[in-house]
C-alpha cells in the first residue's frame, strides 16, 4: 500500500511539473506572438520572418536542399 502512495505521489509531482511547464509555454508563446505585432507595427513582414525563422532552425545542409528544391520547383513551374 506503501508503494502505491509513492506511486501516486510521483505520478502527482510529474503531473504539477508538467502543467507548469505548459503554463510557461504558454507564456513563452504569447511573448512571441507580442515581438511579431511589434515587428508588424513596424513594417515587417511577419509571414517573412517566420519563414526566416524556421530556415534558421535547419541545418545548413538542409536549408541548401529546401532552397534547391524550391528553386527546382519554381523553374519547373517558370516562376522566375
């Protein structure tokens, strides 16, 4: 019986952690969305960014074969 205390007492702490891990995800994700209204308040493209933002996160092999397949498709489609 002793166990299953334990047992849910930690089930009980993994539970707390995580919801205040979402809680500052949740945080994180309402000061991004701020900076891009910022950014857009000033005359950036936000949908730009965010595109410059996610070929930043890849790596630069990566990113050459998105460009390179993009720049594939756009002349096959004679986007140029």
């Amino acid at each position: 019986m002793a166990e299953d205390n334990v047992a849910a007492e930690q089930l009980r702490l993994f539970i707390e952690r995580i919801e205040r891990l979402e809680e500052e995800k949740k945080g994180i994700a309402d000061d991004v969305k701020d900076v891009y209204a910022e950014a857009k308040s000033n005359g950036y493209d936000v949908k730009t960014m965010r595109k410059i933002v996610a070929l930043r996160k890849l790596e630069a092999h990566a990113r050459q074969e998105a460009d390179a397949l993009m720049e594939t498709y756009r002349t096959a489609l004679g986007l140029h």
